[in-house]
C-alpha cells in the first residue's frame, strides 16, 4: 500500500513537470541533431544573466567574455550525475593543458537553498579549483535555467524541509567567446570526448572581436 502511495506521488509530479519537460525536450532534440541548427533557427540558448560567484562577488553574462564557457546546472547533494560529470570536465580540463585558460566551467545550482556559498565552493573546488560555482535567488537562478533552456524538478524523498532530491537538465551548454551558444554535450560525455571537441572548436577561425584578440595574443 505504502508503494502504491509513492507510486502515485512519482507520477502526479511527473504531470506537473510535463509542459516544462516536453519543451526541453523539443529544444534539445533540435540541438542535438542538427550541428547547424544555432546558425539557422532564431531561437536562442544562453542570454543575460545576475549571479553570485562563491566568493560573492557579481557574476553576469558579460564577465567571462573572450573565453569559451562550459556551462553545466546541478547541485551537490546529487547523488550521481553531478559528481560524474564534473569530474569528466575536471579530467577535460587536465587533458586540454594550456587550452584550459581559454575555457571557464560553470556549475550553476539549482539548489540554492541547500547550495550556499561555502557549500558551493567546497565542492567544485574538490573537483578542479578552476570550475566556478555560481549561486543566486530562485528568481534568478530561474531567470539562467530559462534562458538556457534547462529544467529541475525537486522531488521529497521524506518529510524533513532538505529530505529531497532534484532532477536536472542532463547537459553541458558550451558558449562561445561571444556568449553565442555552440553545443551541448550529454552530461556522460567522457572527458576525452569533451576535451577533443573543445580543442577543435577553439582551433576553428572566428570571425568578428575575439577572433582579432585571439590574433592577437
Ligand atoms: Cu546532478
């Protein structure tokens, strides 16, 4: 009896995520099919946005210009995507060697309540100290995750207020040094995948302001 309660409660929640969900979906499977999707489609991935760094400073869309974002949402209490995954950009990093210095991964959470600032660091700092971990309010974590189209669902694993677990977009955004949307990786993505692809992007010629600073250099 117990099971078929928690049973229930699974799919009610699944309902009510469904709207949002399906439209990640939708702009995902676009992303992820077609590589020339973001040159040819006016919808966008990634815009502005107000964060706080871990050392509290302000973190906004235009602070990372002129190097290439890794751009990942989660939260540390995740059982296991999370730490799978940033440990792949950790090994990536590593394995890009002097091209990491053009790269910044970001791990936005979606657990700001449980996520502090020293919750935050702590733990991206366990991973590679160069991964930033970026928290806010609800309202403007809420604002990242829409512009980029990512998605979380809490889901009560008991009746304590922190007894809860969080599904999230399973995907790595990475960012031009424009801000422009490039791809997504899949969250498993192993890291010499990853690593791979970011040294072929960041090869390629670019056109307009970053491509003269990178000429430049
Ligand atoms: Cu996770």
């Amino acid at each position: 009896m117990a099971y078929m309660n928690h049973r229930h409660g699974l799919i009610r929640q699944s309902v009510l995520g469904l709207q949002t969900l399906s439209n990640f979906v939708f702009a995902m499977a676009l992303i992820m099919s077609q590589p020339s999707w973001a040159a040819t489609s006016s919808v966008t991935i990634g815009g502005p946005f107000t964060l706080t760094a871990t050392d509290g400073t302000a973190v906004t869309d235009q602070t990372y210009r002129g190097k290439w974002l890794l751009v990942y949402f989660g939260y540390t209490f995740c059982p296991n995507t999370c730490p799978m995954t940033l440990n792949e950009i950790a090994t990536a990093l590593e394995k890009l060697g002097a091209d990491a210095a053009k790269m910044q991964p970001l791990f936005i959470t979606v657990d700001p309540q449980r996520d502090t600032r020293e919750v935050l660091e702590q733990y991206t700092q366990s991973f590679d100290p160069r991964i930033v971990g970026l928290t806010g309010s609800p309202e403007q974590i809420a604002a990242v995750a829409k512009e980029y189209g990512a998605y979380w669902a809490a889901h009560k694993t008991g009746p304590g207020a922190e007894d809860y677990v969080m599904d999230h977009s399973p995907y790595l955004y990475v960012m031009d040094p424009d801000g422009k949307f490039v791809r997504a990786f899949d969250a498993d993505t192993p890291s010499d995948h990853i690593a791979d692809a970011l040294r072929e992007l960041m090869a390629q010629p670019r056109e307009g302001g970053s491509h003269r600073v990178l000429r430049a250099r």
